[in-house]
C-alpha cells in the first residue's frame, strides 16, 4: 500500500514546530469505519499527525486555579498574587521546554480540518488558528491543575457553611458589573459630593463593581485618589458598618497594602475594635488577608477579644478564627488549651474540609498540639479518607509531619486512596505527600512508584524546594522508582533551571544533593557550585543550621568521587565541622545506655579498653561506631591506647566492690598470675592467647558448652588486620516498622566498605531486647558477632 509524505511548515507560527501528516493512498475504506474502530491508528498504515511545542520566553497563561481536586474534580479559584513566594513559585523558568505533543487522527478531531486545509494554502491561516487556540486551552488546563494558590486555596471551607457569608470577604467577580460610564460619571462627581458617609461608602461600592480592566485603571486617576483623601479625612464621621464596606471594596480594588486609605482603616479599627462584635472582627481581618496587609496590632486585639468571650464562638467562628491565626503566622500562646478543647468538642461536626482548614492553620502559625487531639482527628480523617478532597487530606498530613505522630491507620488509609489521585494532584500537594512519608519514615512502594510516574512530566512546574524535597524524599527511604533515569534526571535538570534561586535559598541545595548522594548519585557541577567558598557564605547567613549538611556532602565527595576535580571544604573547616561534632556525639550520643553496655562489654571480652573505641569513624555522618580490629587470624589488636590510659588514671579514684566483682576477683585469681609488665597481654581473653585449656575466661560469660579455641598454625598468621564497624543501631536508623535502612545510614555503611571496614550489625531487634538479660547471654552475643566464623573465613 503506497503513502505519501506531506509536510508543511506555517511561517509565523512561533508554537508549533512542525505538522507532519500521512495520507494514505488506494484505501478503501469509508471514514464512518476508521472513527468505528479506534485501534486502527495503532497499525502502521494509517495517519498520524505529531505537534512539537516550544514554549516562547516569559508566555504566561492567568486562570483561575483549582485547589488539589479529588479525583480529577476542584473548586475553582484565583490566580497566586502572593507576592511572598520565591522565585518560581509561580511559573516555569524561561525557556522550558514542554514534551511534544501527540495527537492520534484515529481519535483528535482537531485534525479533521488540518487535513483538508493541507491541500487549500489560502486556509493557513485558519488551521494556525485552530491549533493554537487548542494548545493554548490544554497547556492553560495543566497549569490550572499544577498551580497552587496560597491565597485562595486555603479558602475553600468557607464554602461549606452559609454562615461564612458574614465572616469572610467575598473575592469572587461581582454578578452585576457596572457600566464604565456610570463609573466615569461617579468620578467626575467628587469634586463637588459632600463628605456624607453614605455618599462616600456608595461611591466605593459601586465602584467595585466596574469591570476588571477599568477597575486597574482607578489607581493611577487622580479623581479616585481625591475620593481616598476625602474617605480618609471623614473616617471617624463613618459608622462601623460604613467603614467595614469601604475596606470590603478596597479588596475588589485591589488598593495596595500600603495606601494611606488602608492605614487609616487600620487605625481606626484598632481604635473601635472593642466596641465590635467578634464576628465583625473576624470580617475585617479576613479583609486584610485579601489585601495582602500585615496587621500584627490588630490580630493581637482579636485575639484578646475572642479569649475573653471564648464561651461565645460559634463553630464557623472558630474554625474561620484559626484560618486568621493561621494567615497572620502568629500562634497566641494563651489560646492554645482552649484551641484544643474546642477541637475536641466539634470534632464530629466538622466537615472535612474545615479539618484540613484547621490543620492548616495549626502548621502554618507552628502551633504545638497534643499528641492526642492530633490522633482523635487522624481517626477521624482514616474513616472517611475516600470523601475528603485531597488538598484537605495534604493539611492534615502537615500536622501529622509536625506532630510527628504514627498514625498507622491513616497511613495505610492513604497507600490505599492516594496513589489513583496523584496524577489529577499539583506539584506542591505531591511534594507535602511525599515529605510526609519521609519525615515519618513510612515506606510504601506503591505511593512513591505513583509519585515517580507522574513527576517527570510535572517537573517544570517544581520550585526549588520541591526538586529538593523530592530529592531528599527518595533519598532518605533509599528508594529507587522503577523509572529511576527519567526521575532523577529530569529533577536533576530542575535543579540546573533553578540555580539562580540558591543564593537566596542554599538551603535547598543541600537537601537536594543530600538526598542524591544517598542513593549514590553525585552531579559534580552542582556539587561544585555548592562547595565554593562564595556558596559557603551564603549558607553562614540561613536562618537554618546547614554546617553539617555541607561536612556531610564534602566528606562523601572524598570517599565516593576519587575523580572529582572541582570546589572542596577546606581542610579548616572539615576539622572546625568534626569538633562540633564531636562535641554534640560526647552529649548525646555515647551516653546512649545501648552504646555504654555494648562497649564495656566489649572491653571486658577482649581484654580492656585499647581493643575497643567507641567513636565516630565517620563524623560527617553523625554516628557512632564500636570500632575492633582483628588480626587475620582473629587475635584481637589493641589500638586505642588514649582511651587505655585514661582508664589507668582512673584507677586510683577508688573502684565500687559489688558482690560480682568479688565473685570475678576471687575466682579469676588461680587464672591470672601474669606479672604487671604483661598486662596488655594478660588482658587478652585466654582463648586467643592459645591457653592449654581451650576454654574462654570470659568471667562466666560462656557456658560449658561453649567451643574452644584451638591454636592458630603459625603459617596461617598475616601482617594485615580486619577491622570492624560494629553498628548499635536504634529504629530511628530504619524505616518505621521495617528493617529497611535509612538513607543517610545506607550512605554510612557504602562508604565504610570503601575505606575497607567490614560492618557488623547489633541491630535494635536484637540487642534491646538482650539488655534485659543475663550477663552471659549478651557477651554469648557479642563473642559471635565479633568472631563470627564465617566473618574470620572471608577475612
């Protein structure tokens, strides 16, 4: 069967690349029969047409986004203003390109006209048209889906309740918009209008209601700004109500935050806030939301108001005051007793999404709540999971992450709900879902194989913290998503896009080149740019600890990237970062009571402090280790000899006797008659000394029926020594209810074996359980962990 190449190229038209279709020749079959069966555009033969996109610099598309939809469904919503977002929060860098699109002809319809207009050139025009307004909806439909908008978003429980209607500002277009010359007319009547409040409050609400486009126009007109100075000077002449609908049409006007109008209706609100009623208070604070203006005094004011007629607060009252609490960042310490108790009263009657609006309220002002009111609203939240719309269900996992709280049901709940929806979610809502599966340690295959799915083909729409968060997702569970190449590459090359928002935000950086390095992947040119010393500086001023963070990377650029030519931590500050450390490992870490059992024990099997250390072997990973050397033929090696004569200088401090020291004193007598100048030998337990006996002194640590030791043949000794890590880990080093490691502990273990370490486990399982028993039962333990037969076979 013959076919024909057809191409065309539209000069002009700057989205589309190229149109490529194949018409097919000698074909009998009627079109009626091609739409009937839809698999016929898979076969070889029939037509197809492909459109490859360029997305033009600084394009940018405005619709009102969705909040994260259940299921493919949301609310609609505002475009962002949120002038506090960083860079690229809101669109993609320029030059991103988009994936090519594909259109089968079996089923685009679009394509139809395309065809026939092939033949007509006069139609160009039209066909250019028609595809472009088609990519223009569909790139306006992902960007509708993948935006977030941290104004409006939150918002959306104030649909559920008429009563809400009283204590929120309406930012939604008027019904009834007014005509532009009645508008000019209103304008051109200030001059000579009197100062009646009526008047002055009309004039602002109609106003309002002008169209968008001459609405922005206001701002600039001297007549608007003349009907501002005269609102201003009659302000304490306006009634409450008066004034309350005078800032309400401030936010349609989208007067700016600092206009001298705003700072008279602030303090003059702050002057009559006590003789308001609380939902009036709630009202103009919700207004100042809208108009993007902080109004700490004023927030401070409603706070008193409501704690003295708490008893007063109807539910809609309450959940929409911990929305305000929750926009104005601020958490009042004296209402965080009663902000429980009310939880805890409503909490049956709350609809879903003001759950979510209360989570949200609690995360955003970093209110602390208590672990049990968090676990009454996750047992709720896990029954009716199916029902709640994902952008609620995501801030109640904010809280979950905050809290810290192990919710098991909830948790399952969500691998069982949340993978079908992740697609139809936006980038931020993927991004908390993952970080609360890593900040919990949850592991669930399936969520984040869902996630790996849909996030290459989001990724433009990634902000620095997200790639970063995404990173240090994976990283930190140590997981790998089938798609592994086309995930870390395409968040690789975000990063690459987004280097210019480092300086101001290095701590993403980190994260992200943390979270690689765990799974071994190591970018040089980002980790060059993150080791030079203009960088460092920079994250000398974050308001986060990054030090550690960056002793981590250099340190495991050393030992992984023998070839790595570029930026490195100076020697200073390597020892600088290890003595911090150190310092935090002597407080915290070697005092663990697991650590501290482990390492006398140790001393005492094999023969004293200078066989055992207990430190850090890699202090950029912040651990600890139980080190042990052996010789090859498994005679322990004593080395620690700073920890060996700081035991001696104990010795003359007085010694507590215990009946089992007198026991050992006593019955290690008729053993131990080595003369002092022997006593690192006298010191080694008897069985690798190579005693006539056989049998280990160990202090009655071995039963009879412990094996002896038999002599190691002389050719069978060698110069060179294994040594041991011993890691006494705890379940903070694995993934919650699993044995599956951590990142950061994975990392730990891959780069001991590269300094040529053989790692032994004392995992918690095992050894926390044994703390509780017998003397002899846990150096049994350690004996066979440290002189494991199959360990000396392979050394």
């Amino acid at each position: 069967m013959a076919t024909v190449l057809m191409c065309r190229r539209f000069r002009g038209l700057s989205r589309v690349t190229a149109f490529c279709a194949t018409a097919e020749r000698g074909s009998g079959k009627s079109k009626k029969e091609k739409r009937d069966k839809p698999g016929a555009a898979k076969t070889g033969t029939q037509s197809g047409a492909t459109i490859q996109l360029l997305k033009p610099q600084d394009y940018r598309v405005l619709y009102n986004p969705a909040a994260y939809a259940k299921g493919g469904a949301g609310s609609q919503q505002h475009v962002d203003r949120d002038s506090s977002q960083a860079l690229g929060d809101t669109f993609t860098s320029p030059g991103t390109t988009q994936a090519p699109q594909t259109f089968p002809t079996a089923s685009s319809q679009a394509l139809s006209p395309v065809r026939n207009a092939l033949p007509k050139p006069r139609s160009s025009r039209l066909v250019k048209q028609t595809i472009l307004a088609t990519l223009y909806k569909e790139e306006a439909e992902k960007e509708k889906r993948e935006m977030h908008d941290s104004k409006e978003d939150p918002r959306v429980f104030q649909k559920g309740r008429p009563e809400y209607r009283s204590l929120s500002c309406d930012t939604a277009e008027p019904a009834q918009t007014l005509p532009a010359e009645e508008g000019e007319l209103i304008l051109q009547s200030v001059a000579g209008c009197e100062d009646s409040p009526g008047i002055l409050t009309d004039y602002f609400l109609k106003l309002s209601r002008l169209p968008a486009e001459r609405r922005a126009a206001l701002l600039s007109d001297p007549r608007f700004s003349a009907l501002c100075h005269r609102a201003v000077t009659a302000i304490r002449l306006l009634s409450t109500p008066h004034l309350i609908h005078i800032l309400k049409a401030c936010v349609p006007l989208a007067v700016p935050a600092s206009h001298p109008l705003l700072n008279a209706c602030e303090a003059e609100f702050c002057r009559r806030a006590w003789d308001m009623g609380l939902e009036q208070l709630l009202l103009v604070a919700d207004c100042w939301r809208c108009l993007d203006r902080s109004v700490p005094s004023y927030l401070g004011i409603l706070f008193s108001y409501a704690n003295l007629h708490w008893q007063e607060l109807t539910l809609p009252q309450f959940v929409q005051l911990l929305y305000i609490i929750g926009e104005g960042r601020r958490s009042p310490a004296d209402l965080a007793q009663k902000v429980e108790r009310t939880i805890l009263k409503h909490l049956d009657a709350f609809t879903l999404e003001e759950l979510g609006a209360i989570c949200l309220g609690l995360f955003k002002s970093v209110s602390g709540i208590s672990g049990h009111v968090m676990r009454r609203i996750a047992d709720r939240v896990s029954l009716q999971m199916e029902d709640m719309s994902t952008y609620a269900l995501v801030n109640v996992l904010k809280m979950l992450r905050y809290t810290r709280m192990d919710h098991l049901p909830l948790m399952r709940e969500l691998g069982k709900v949340i993978p079908a929806r992740i697609p139809a979610t936006n980038i931020q809502g993927i991004m908390h879902i993952t970080l609360t599966y890593s900040s919990l340690h949850f592991f669930d295959e399936n969520v984040l194989a869902a996630v790996a799915t849909s996030l290459p083909s989001k990724v433009s729409y990634c902000r620095s913290k997200d790639a970063a968060k995404f990173l240090w997702s994976f990283g930190c569970l140590d997981y790998e998503p089938p798609n592994e190449g086309e995930f870390y590459s395409s968040l690789i090359k975000q990063l690459h896009a987004k280097l210019h928002e480092f300086s101001k935000f290095p701590e993403h950086l980190l994260t992200a080149l943390l979270g690689l390095a765990f799974v071994k992947r190591f970018p040089e040119e980002l980790i060059d740019f993150a080791l030079r010393e203009e960088f460092i500086q920079k994250t000398r001023g974050s308001k986060y600890e990054l030090h550690k963070d960056l002793f981590t990377l250099g340190k495991s650029v050393e030992i992984e990237c023998p070839s790595y030519r570029g930026s490195r931590l100076s020697p200073q500050l390597c020892q600088e970062f290890t003595e911090m450390v150190s310092d935090f490992a002597e407080r915290e870490i070697y005092v663990r009571p697991e650590i501290v059992e482990a390492t006398s024990l140790l001393e005492s099997m094999l023969g004293g402090p200078e066989y055992v250390k207990s430190h850090m072997i890699l202090p950029h990973t912040r651990s600890s280790d139980l080190e042990v050397r052996l010789a090859t033929d498994g005679h322990p090696i004593p080395f620690n000899f700073e920890d060996s004569v700081a035991a001696e200088k104990l010795k003359d401090m007085g010694v507590s006797l215990t009946d089992d020291l007198m026991s050992q004193l006593l019955q290690g007598r008729a053993h131990n008659q080595n003369p002092p100048e022997v006593r690192n030998e006298a010191r080694i337990p008897r069985h690798e000394r190579g005693d006539a006996a056989g049998t280990p002194c160990l202090g009655g640590a071995f039963t009879a029926g412990a094996k002896s030791q038999a002599e190691p043949k002389a050719e069978l000794w060698q110069p060179q020594e294994v040594r041991l890590a011993l890691q006494v880990s705890n379940r903070n080093h694995f993934c919650y209810g699993s044995r599956r490691l951590l990142g950061l502990h994975c990392l730990k273990r891959r780069q001991l074996r590269l300094l040529g370490y053989v790692v032994l486990e004392i995992p918690f399982w095992e050894w926390f359980p044994l703390l509780k028993r017998s003397r002899s039962e846990k150096l049994s333990y350690l004996h066979y962990k440290v002189f494991c037969p199959e360990l000396l076979t392979k050394a």
